[in-house]
C-alpha cells in the first residue's frame, strides 16, 4: 500500500507547485497593473485636488491664513448674487431640458412614428458642438444685430435668458440619451395587465411608464443640473454682466491673478457639483431592474393621433437644433456681421484672424487622438483589473472608489488644480507643464468615469464561469485577456474611444486654464476670438470642431458596426 501511494504523492507536488507559480505570476502582473494605475490616480486627481484645497487657506505670499479668505469670499455680495444666479439656472435648464428630453425619448422609444432614425442623430447632434457654439449661434440670431431679436419682445439674450438658452440647447442630447436608455426597457406584461383592467392610455403613463423610468429621469435631472453649474463657455460667451461661479473663478485668476479667491471659488463650485454626485450614486443604488428572464419587451401599437402629435413634436425640437447649428454655420460664412452679409470663406483663413493661425484645430485634433489612445488603453486596462482581478480586493474596491471621483470634480476646478500642483519647480513632474502631454492628461482624468463605467458595464456582462472555467484549466488570465475578453468587449473599446476623442475636441472649462501658446486647442481659440470681437472667425473654428467630431461619430459608428458583425455573433444565437 505504502509503495503504491508514494508515486501518487510525487507527481502531485510538480502540479501543485506549477498551479501556485502561475497564479503567483497573474497576481505578481495584476500587483503591478494596479500599483502603476493606482499612482496615475494619486498624481492627477487626488494631488491636484489636495494642492487646490491647500492654497484656499493661504495668502498670496504662500502663508496658512485658515478660513480668513473663505470669510473674505463670503462678505463680498456680488458674491452671494453669483451663487443665486448659479442656481437659477441650474433650476431653470434641468425643469426645461428634464421635460424637453423625456418627451423626445418617449417619442423615440414609446411611438410609432416615421424617421426615428433621423430624429435621434438630430436629437444628439449638439454633443457634437462645443458650448461656445449655441453661444455664438444664439447671438446671430437674438444679439443687438440678430435677425430674429424681435422673437424676444425686447428683452436682451445677454444674461439669464441666452445663458440658459444656449444650456438647454448643449444639455438636451446628454439628457436624452439617459432617457431614452432608461424609456427603451420596460416589461409588455405590465401593459398587458393595464389594458385587460381597461386602464386609460393617460393613467397608464402615471402608473406603468413614469415609476419604471422615475431613477432614470432622477439621474437625468441631476446630470443635467451638474452640467449647467460647471460650465463656462456658455456664461463666458453671451452671459453679459450676468455672473456665474464658472465665469468668477476665471475672472479671479486670468482677470486678478487672484489665485487663493480663485481656489476658494473652486471649492465652492464643488460642493453643489458633489452634492449632486452623491444623489446620483444614491440613486443608482436605488435602482432596480424591472426587467428579467421572463419578462416580454414593449413594442409600442401604432397610434395615430399619439404618434402624429410626436412627429409634430419632435420635429418642432429638431428644426430647432437645425436653427442654431445652421446659424452658426452661416455665421461662419458671413463677411462682416451685421453690416456685410456677403457670404465668404475668409472667417476659415485663420492665419489673418489669429496669431495661432490653424495650429490651434492641429492641437485638438493631436489632443483628441492622443486622448483616445492613452485614455481608452488606461480606463480599460484599469477597469478589467478592478472587475476581473483574482486577487487584491481591498485594493480594487479603494480603486473602484476613486475612479469615481472625476465625475464630481468640474473641468475648471480640475485645472486649477493641476496648475496649483504641477506649476512648482520643487515638483519632478513640472516638466509635464504647458506641454500637449499635460493637456492630454488633463483631459482623460476629466473623462475618466465615464469611460471607466462603460468598460464596467461591459466586463459585467461576459459570464463569471468563463474566469472560473480559465481558472481551473489553468490558462493564464493574460491570454484570457486576449483571446476572449478583448474581444467581445471591443464595441465597448471603440464607444469609450470616440466618446473621448469627441470630447476632447470639444472641452474648454478642463483646459482654458493650462495651455501654453504652442498648445493653445481650438475651443480655447474659439474663445480669443470672440473676446477679440471676431465673431466670424469664433464660429468658423466651431464649426471645424463641429466637423470633425460629426466625422469621428461616423467613423466610429461604421467601424462600430462592422466590428459588431465581426465580434458578436454570440449575442444574437
């Protein structure tokens, strides 16, 4: 018996002992991944934002002066009319975007209406702009010299009325695609169940549509509402004498050189911008799905009487989108606005225009790139560490909370933070300072959550037997990176791509603070240029970034679709 046994044992310690190598070996390369990302978090988003806070307690001179210019901030009324102002337009555009978009979304999910297709590209064509373009557009049309001022009865665009004019209209396709997510899902049983109990169409929408999509209209109001306190292209472009927290924190540090008020500023931006990121996360836990195994998917009846009112409807909004983005674009090609309507192409020679000539559209379309790249490597890499990792969970559960944090931390904040910390001699990575790689970094911290909970959600939905099963046949988890994970979550890869490459076009508030004059991006052009009084040129550069973002969507959209052909057959067995 004892000799029989004896070769058993010995075989069993050769396997025993390679199975523990190799897991030491995935754990040693997951160690390094997180440790490397958990660096890259620490140095672009929690320093910055300590170096911030820091200098909100010091004076000019450097020197711990405690509260003494919270007290000062808040002594000054002006101050206290910026924060009311703030919050007005918060209020204003989430009630009327919050309403505009929930009827667009029903109209595209929960009707049976012709062009839905057109309609929802027209719908989310405004993402495609920087905020500085309704700006502009809205100018054209309702300034001193707008061909459609007698619209407004009188009253000025310039101030509250533009300012949350032009956010409704840069607010409403991130509202919409919330929207029209949490409107597509919903259980055909439950209206089944509404008609057999002959409930009417009009409380049916109280007591089946409204509660299944009330956390994702929460969640919208709230994103929305964040949106219009942190943005500054908007206020800065046609607010007027109509102040704002986003336009104070600029004045204080590019108008004063004030920094110290600027960091107070900054913080308090923060706080309704964090508050609305925890109700957002509370929400989010909240919410449950309603739909699962044996539930049936809403197909929505023709009716024509509903279905007619939202093709009115939607068409009223999209006419609407056309307007401004068309304006704008005739603005572009307008001589000399108001005086000379000749249409031309000089606003595009940019070299007459602006000192920067065309390098600043070069630098956004090097800034995008570089961003979609690097960004969308890091995110998923970080992400598929957090989700799938074998080993390490305290790590990853303290990583997956700080991935979270960009989310709450507006652009312009953001900045001034990385200007607090990486404008210092004593610092080793000051030689990042005024180079595109610093823009580049900027601008994925400020984009990282986004991307990050993209990749999450796509990670969730591959099988957990798949890692077990990788497990147990002991195939080392890098190749199950390649072989299946990458794959089957490319179409997830490729929307976090194009959603920071657009972006990154787009972005002003991140960036107007830390560009240095060779890496000066088109928004920020944009804006020179309107302060110049360059309007035509102003516009002529929006449109270029309009251009190409409306260029990138189609690429990835091909792109996306061939891939999906190409990679997952799998869903549709």
């Amino acid at each position: 018996m004892d000799t029989m046994t004896t070769p058993s044992v010995a075989t069993s310690k050769p396997s025993a002992h390679s199975y523990l190598s190799r897991i030491s070996r995935d754990n040693l390369v997951l160690f390094g991944l997180l440790t490397f990302i958990a660096i890259i978090m620490l140095l672009f988003i929690v320093m910055p934002l300590w170096a911030m806070m820091t200098k909100s307690v010091q004076n000019s001179d450097g020197e711990f002066v405690g509260l003494a210019n919270f007290a000062l901030y808040f002594s000054q009324p002006a101050i206290w009319h910026s924060i009311g102002n703030t919050f007005t337009v918060g209020l204003i555009v989430t009630s009327i975007v919050g309403l505009l978009a929930f009827g667009y979304a029903y109209a595209l999910t929960r009707s049976c209406m012709p062009f839905k297709g057109v309609f929802h590209i027209l719908g989310t064509a405004p993402i495609l702009a920087p905020s500085l373009l309704p700006a502009i557009s809205l100018i054209f049309l309702f300034g001193n010299q707008g061909i459609a001022k007698e619209l407004l009865q009188g009253h000025s665009v310039y101030g509250l009325i533009g300012i949350s004019m032009g956010l409704v209209f840069w607010t409403f396709p991130h509202a919409l695609m919330i929207l029209t997510t949490s409107l597509r899902t919903s259980d055909a049983r439950l209206y089944e169940a509404s008609r057999a109990l002959k409930t009417s169409p009009f409380k049916t929408f109280f007591v089946v549509t409204l509660p299944a999509a009330k956390y994702g209209l929460i969640s919208t109001l709230i994103v929305v509402f964040t949106l219009v306190v942190c943005d500054f292209g908007v206020p800065k472009v046609i607010g007027g004498n109509y102040n704002v927290l986003a336009t104070d924190i600029f004045k204080q540090v590019v108008g004063q050189q004030n920094f110290s008020m600027g960091a107070v500023t900054s913080i308090v931006l923060l706080i309704p911008a964090l508050l609305a990121f925890v109700a957002d996360r509370w929400v989010q836990k909240k919410q449950k799905s309603l739909f699962d195994t044996r539930s049936v998917p809403y197909q929505p009846e023709p009716s024509p009487i509903r279905d007619g009112v939202c093709l009115i409807y939607c068409s009223v909004i999209s006419l609407a989108v056309i307007a401004v983005l068309g304006m704008a674009v005739y603005g572009s090609l307008v001589t000399f606005w108001p005086w000379n309507k000749a249409l031309t192409l000089n606003n595009y020679n940019f070299a007459e225009m602006s000192t920067y000539g065309w390098s600043p559209f070069f630098n956004s379309i090097s800034l995008a790139t570089w961003t979609a790249i690097i960004g969308t490597g890091l995110i998923f890499v970080g992400a598929y560490c957090i989700e799938k990792g074998r080993a390490f969970a305290a790590i990853r559960q303290a990583m997956q909370m700080l991935s979270v944090v960009p989310m709450a931390v507006p652009g312009m904040v953001l900045g001034l933070g990385y200007i607090f910390y990486f404008n210092d001699m004593n610092n080793p990575l000051n030689v990042l300072y005024g180079t595109l790689a610093f823009l580049v970094i900027n601008t994925v911290v400020h984009y990282y959550t986004v991307g990050h909970m993209t990749a999450i959600t796509a990670l969730k939905q591959i099988p957990s037997e798949i890692e077990a099963t990788a497990a147990s046949v002991k195939l080392p988890q890098y190749k199950l990176f390649f072989k299946v994970t990458l794959p089957v979550c490319l179409p997830a890869i490729f929307d976090i791509a194009s959603y920071l490459f657009i972006n990154a076009l787009t972005t002003t508030s991140a960036v107007v603070f830390i560009y240095s004059t060779d890496t000066i991006p088109a928004s920020v052009s944009v804006l020179n240029m309107d302060d110049a009084g360059q309007t035509g040129a102003a516009a002529a550069m929006a449109v270029m970034i309009m251009i190409s973002a409306a260029t990138a969507k189609l690429v990835h959209m091909t792109l996306g679709k061939w891939l999906e052909n190409k990679t997952q057959a799998w869903r549709k067995r």
